[in-house]
C-alpha cells in the first residue's frame, strides 16, 4: 500500500488537555494529518476496541489512514487500515497474512538490524529513533541522532519516520538528513491548539508524494 503522507500522529490520551484524545485526533486532522496510529497499551481489549471505532469514524471523515499499535484483532474489527509493530509484537509478515496484501504495516526500529529486519519481513514503512532526547523514549536508550538516520535513510528500501523528541522546529533537520517524514505525540496530542500544531508540522514536512522515496509500488512498475 502506498505511503502517502508525511506526518504520522500517535496517540497517548494521557498527554491530551482533559484526556480528550478524540479532541486532539480531530484538531491534527483537521490541520492536515493524514495519518494516525492508535497507541494505547494501557486499555483493555473492550475499551480500545471502542476508542478504536471513534478513531475510524474520525479518519475516515478526512480520508486519513488509521494504524492500531500492535493489535491486529482490534484492526480488524473496526476496519482500520493497518497496524503498527513493535520488537515484541508478532512479525509483519503474519501481520500482513492476517490482514491481506492491502494493509499498511508499519514498524518501529531504533538500529540498523531491526531496520534490516522489520524491511525483510514486509513493513510497509519505518519509524527509526529516537532522533533527539525525550522522555518517552528514554527506555530505548540514548538518541541515534542525525548521522544513525541518514545512513537508515540511505539504506531502508521502505520510507523512514524519524521519531523521538521532533518538532517543528528540527522538523526540517530530520528531513533534510533523508527521512520521508516524521512521527510524533506530544508536538500535536499535548498542544492546546492540535490544530495549528498539525498544519505547522505539515507545512514544514510535506512535500509531493512522487518527488520522494513514497514506497508506491506503482512507480516501481515502471522501472527497469
């Protein structure tokens, strides 16, 4: 499936003003998200099946794609796009067996073998980091920096997010270093206005799907 947006949005409702993650989700996607994964690990399965049709219902208003972290039942009940995988979730390629050739699978790595890995068995796209400091990716040790997401940037046949303490504001480094976008949650889930945070992010990051590494298969059927 084609990658065809440049700013992937995560969700953590602990990070929303008043928890509304509903409200956050509509305000990115109304500034331009197209793209939002589903992440969180803490709810039970009844829960998140229920947040995870109110998100659908969402991104389907806007024509957004919607990834579930990790859960493939939960992707398939509502109709989500895809999913999204981390080391200890099971391999993209049972993933892809159990939702069809036109899921979006998405997965995310923080060195080069999981890169290699997470390539080989079929994602769709990365995500690689984290880039710069910050506490929710603390536990993954220190930051890859620009140097580590360039040459993953110049060695994944697959588009790389970079990840990890991105913002507007270093938006443009971590583009200009190779990565096709960015992935974030905090730059838009915690803003008070999720909406303007989005379309900054989105300016700064978008650009023609065709002129970049997009993973568009149909392009690929027209080279040698």
């Amino acid at each position: 499936m084609k990658v065809d947006f440049r700013v992937y949005l995560i969700t953590d409702r602990r990070q929303a003003p008043g928890g509304d993650i509903a409200r956050a989700v509509a305000g990115a996607l109304d500034g331009g998200i197209r793209a939002v994964q589903l992440r969180e690990k803490d709810l039970p399965g009844g829960e998140l099946f229920r947040l995870a049709g109110r998100m659908r219902d969402l991104t389907a208003r806007y024509g957004a794609r919607l990834l579930v972290n990790d859960r493939v039942d939960v992707a398939l009940a509502v109709g989500a796009d895809g999913v999204h995988l981390g080391g200890a979730s099971i391999p993209a390629s049972v993933a892809r067996g159990l939702l069809g050739k036109e899921a979006l699978i998405g997965c995310s790595t923080h060195g080069a073998r999981e890169l290699r890995e997470a390539v080989a068995r079929g994602a769709d796209f990365v995500t690689f980091g984290p880039v710069y400091p910050t506490p929710s990716k603390a536990a993954y040790g220190p930051p890859v920096g620009l140097s580590a997401l360039a040459a993953a940037c110049r060695e994944a046949a697959v588009p790389v997010f970079a990840l990890g303490g991105v913002k507007a504001e270093n938006a443009g480094e971590v583009i200009g270093a190779g990565a096709f976008g960015i992935a974030l949650i905090s730059g838009i889930v915690a803003a008070a206005d999720p909406r303007g945070a989005a379309a900054e992010l989105v300016a700064r990051c978008e650009k023609p799907v065709a002129a970049g590494k997009a993973g568009d298969e149909e392009a690929k059927e027209g080279e040698p």
